[in-house]
C-alpha cells in the first residue's frame, strides 16, 4: 500500500484539481499500470479526469451494479465506467467529472481488491 500512495496521487486522488504527471512519480510501480487504465468504451481515467481513493463504505452493490459517494452524495456508476481486471492499488478508486451541463458524472471506476 506505501508504494501505491505516489501513484494514487498521480491520478489526483486528493482532489477534483487536474493531474498533471511532473515526473515525480516516474519510478512508482503502479505508474504504467495506472496510466493504462481504461473504461469499457476505451477511454482513458487517469489521462482524462482525476481519480479518488475512496473508503470501502463509500461503495455499495446493489442488483442494478455498483454506487459510490462522492462528497457525501451517492452516484450510480454506469455498467462502463466499471474497470473490470485486478485492482494493484487494492483501494477502491472512482474517476468522476463534471460535464458541460454541470452534472457529475463517473468516468471509471474499479472497485477495491475485496469487493
């Protein structure tokens, strides 16, 4: 988990501020892993909105796929967003964003190693 913590900040975990890759996590482990992290339509996460670590009580299953809340307002994930290999990190992670109408939206998510 010390390793991953770099890498997590590299996709903007922290906050919804655009993540800029300065080279300070170059040698991370999970930096290529990351970077090659895709969504079901083949749009990138970490190259085109920021990721958040996020609690495992901040993620449910329900019958009609997966939830995560996001600054205290829970958000359906869309069936593509969902990133379905191994999760490296281990810690659930969602990449959400704001569209043009000003609507958060999720844009990937892979869920934590035990759920």
């Amino acid at each position: 988990m010390r390793l991953s913590l770099p890498v997590l900040m590299l996709c903007g975990l922290i906050s919804l501020a655009q993540a800029r890759d300065d080279g300070r996590y170059a040698q991370s482990p999970l930096k290529n892993w990351f970077n090659s992290l895709k969504n079901q339509t083949g749009v990138p996460c970490c190259d085109t909105a920021d990721g958040r670590r996020i609690d495992d009580a901040d993620v449910e299953m329900k019958p009609d796929g997966y939830y995560v809340r996001v600054d205290g307002v829970w958000y359906p994930v869309p069936p593509d967003a969902v990133i379905n290999v191994p999760n490296r990190a281990g810690v659930p992670i969602v990449w959400p964003f704001v569209d043009q109408n000003g609507k958060m939206q999720i844009r990937c998510f892979i869920p934590g190693a035990g759920i």
